[in-house]
C-alpha cells in the first residue's frame, strides 16, 4: 500500500493511493458505509500504532462520482469513518500539488458530505471552501456525571459537534488530559440520550473554548475527535461548526476573517458567507507539510497486522 504523510497545522493526514481493498462504486456516502462496515479492520490498520500514530486521519483515494472532480476521497480515524475533514483537505490537496496531480488554484474534491473546494496557493497553504454548515440547538444544558452541567451548541460542519464556549476548564496545553476526559464523558452522555443532529445524528467531536494565547486570534479551541485523540489543529469542520454558531448569534459578520488557534497554538484563518439554506458557507486556510513517502507492507504472519488494539471501541 503506497502512502504519502503529511501534516496540517501539526496533525497528521495519511493518503493511500493505491493498495486498499475496493469498495465498489455509487455515491460516496454508501462506499463509506461500505469501509466502515465491510473494512473495518483494514482502515484501521493503516491508523494504528504501530504503523500509524495517535491522532492520525486517513484519506482515502476513490474515484469520484462528479466528473469535475479531481479526486473523491474518504476519511477516517481509529474511532469512525468521517463525513468530511478540514485538516485532511488541506493536507490532500498538498500531497497532489506534491505529486504533481494539481498544481496552484482552484480544484473540486468529492467528499461523503459533499463537494469542497480548494484553493492552492502554494506549495503549502491551501484555502478550503466547505459545505454549508449550521447551528441546530444553541445554549443545550447537559449534566455530565461528575462533572456537573455542560452548556453549549450542536452544530454541523461536515461532522456533528457540541461547543463549549467557555470552556469550564482553562483551554491551556497543561490541562490536555482533563480536556479530553470532560470531552469523553460529555460526548457520551450527550449519546446516551440521543442529544444531536436534527435526524438523531450522534455528536462525534466536543469543541472547548478559552482565550488564545496570541492577541491576534479569536480564540483557543481544544478538539476532542471520535478517536478520543485531541485535534493537534483548530480543526476544518469544527471551525466550520464554529463559524455556523457565530453567525448565528450575530457575533461574525459575512466576509470577517478571524485567526482560530488550537490547543498547541498553531492557526487557521476563518471566514464565511451566507449559505443557501440559512447556514453558513465556510472559509478555512492552513498550511500543510508532507513529511514522508511510504510503502506499508502488511505481512501475513504478523501478529499486529492489523494494529496495536488494546480496547476494542465497538
């Protein structure tokens, strides 16, 4: 399986081009419902220590449906196969400006959530135009257990989120591991009584906020991803999500760029305009870096084949 990796804004992304079991043809919602349950292994061993690292988003090259496209890909983590990534876009259109596949400009990327598209303005920075995103509860009230009452938003940018603004912990690198498991036991609870999308969609990512570190910037987020692994960067379609409950509340005007930080003080510039179905249409750009060219060799009598599995999350 021939790889190449990068990394947006300090997380990483592994594209697989070629080497993968086919998942077929027909809409890309249904061959991702096709890797999350037929491949369940397989994509998760491309993820796993010891061949993968924590944190790691694999995107998977699949021919799209829309011609226009250059490309149609498919994410995931260790813990779910992902409706769209921000991060992972960045870092796709990098990797194929890399391998010479794209080259500056505009380029349309077929996604399960939909279209996206990028704008490469060099050989690292690449600004991505997502899918409409939108508010759907604002100001929730959950009791976590031993934690006490979470309030915040659930919102869509591509993948379902609860945000937390403020944050009832400092949202300071010290406290990384009190982040994530308040984020875990919100997420669950939040699951355990069926709280999220419209269409009973689960929350798969909790999004805190505090004040960044750099004047310049809106805000300091700290991302908790279905892996249960914190986003390294201020996360694509958490600022997507972001930038939906903003204008919602009038707090962003259409077209005013804001600096979003993340947790380990790396950055993306946020914009939006108005969506077609009173959401939000937005703007992220971040650089990424491809730090490797890989073949993974999956042997047959290895006993970790298929990854380092401590805990089973299913």
């Amino acid at each position: 399986m021939h790889v190449i990796d990068s990394h947006t804004a300090g997380e990483p992304t592994r594209v697989i081009l070629d080497g993968f079991p086919d998942l077929g043809s027909g809409p890309l919602s249904e061959r991702a419902e096709r890797l999350a349950t037929r491949f369940y292994d397989d994509y998760r061993a491309v993820v796993l220590e010891p061949r993968g690292q924590v944190a790691m988003v694999g995107a998977l090259l699949v021919p799209p449906v829309d011609p226009s496209c250059v490309t149609g890909v498919i994410y995931f983590d260790v813990g779910a196969v992902l409706g769209m990534c921000g991060h992972g876009t960045i870092g796709l259109a990098v990797t194929l400006y890399h391998m010479g596949r794209i080259g500056t400009g505009l380029h349309r990327i077929e996604t399960p959530a939909g279209v996206v598209t990028v704008d490469v303005q060099d050989e690292s920075t690449v600004t991505v135009t997502n899918i409409e995103s939108r508010r759907v509860a604002a100001g929730l009230a959950v009791d976590v257990p031993g934690f006490g009452t979470i309030t915040g938003d659930i919102a869509y940018g591509g993948n379902w989120f609860f945000l937390v603004d403020p944050a009832p912990l400092p949202v300071m690198p010290d406290n990384i591991r009190a982040l994530t498991d308040l984020a875990v036991a919100t997420r669950t609870t939040l699951n355990a009584r069926k709280i999220g999308g419209e269409n009973g969609e689960p929350v798969d990512h909790i999004i805190f906020y505090g004040p960044a570190a750099d004047e310049a910037a809106h805000s300091r987020n700290f991302v908790l991803c279905p892996d249960d692994a914190y986003d390294r960067s201020p996360c694509g379609t958490g600022s997507s999500a972001r930038l939906a409950c903003l204008a919602a509340s009038g707090q962003l005007a259409e077209g005013q760029e804001i600096l979003q930080e993340s947790i380990i003080g790396s950055t993306y510039r946020l914009s939006y305009m108005a969506g077609k179905h009173g959401g939000v249409i937005p703007s992220i750009t971040g650089q990424a870096y491809v730090m490797s060219v890989a073949e993974l060799m999956f042997h047959a009598k290895d006993p970790f084949r298929n990854g380092i599995v401590v805990s089973s999350p299913r």
